[in-house]
C-alpha cells in the first residue's frame, strides 16, 4: 500500500507507478486500487501486465474504502 490522501479525503498520484504493479503483479495480487490521476500513466506499462492485472480507479477516500472492502466474487462450479 502507499500514497496520499489529503486531508479533505482527495486520493493524491503516486509515483513509481511501474515498479508498483510489477511488485503487485510478482505477489499474486490480481486487482490494484490507483489514483485517477494516475490512469494516464497506464500508457507506460507493458500490455502483458495491464491485460493480467484488474485497476479501480480513486478520487477520494470514499472510492477507496468501499474498493478495498468489495466482497470478493470465487468461483463456484
């Protein structure tokens, strides 16, 4: 987990946003919770890793809290 929330609740970039997703990608983590403004960034990351990893995008802690606490769906056959 890293980044910034203002006081006011508003989701701040982050930097390193490469490194991050590679780190998260190696650790089996499936879906990333990312600042709006870092949805630009995306253009800088390799395919393989965008089509592997699922993103939620934030404005403010409110987007993060009800992301991070979204039930996970399992599959059942």
């Amino acid at each position: 987990m890293t980044g910034e929330i203002t006081l006011r609740g508003q989701v701040l970039p982050i930097g390193g946003l490469k490194e991050k997703l590679l780190a998260a990608y190696r650790y089996g983590i499936k879906t990333v919770i990312i600042p709006e403004d870092n949805r630009k960034d995306l253009i800088d990351i390799p395919p393989e890793l965008t089509k592997a990893l699922k993103f939620k995008f934030a404005e403010d802690a409110y987007d993060v809290i009800k992301f991070a606490l979204e039930p996970i769906k399992k599959n059942t056959k």
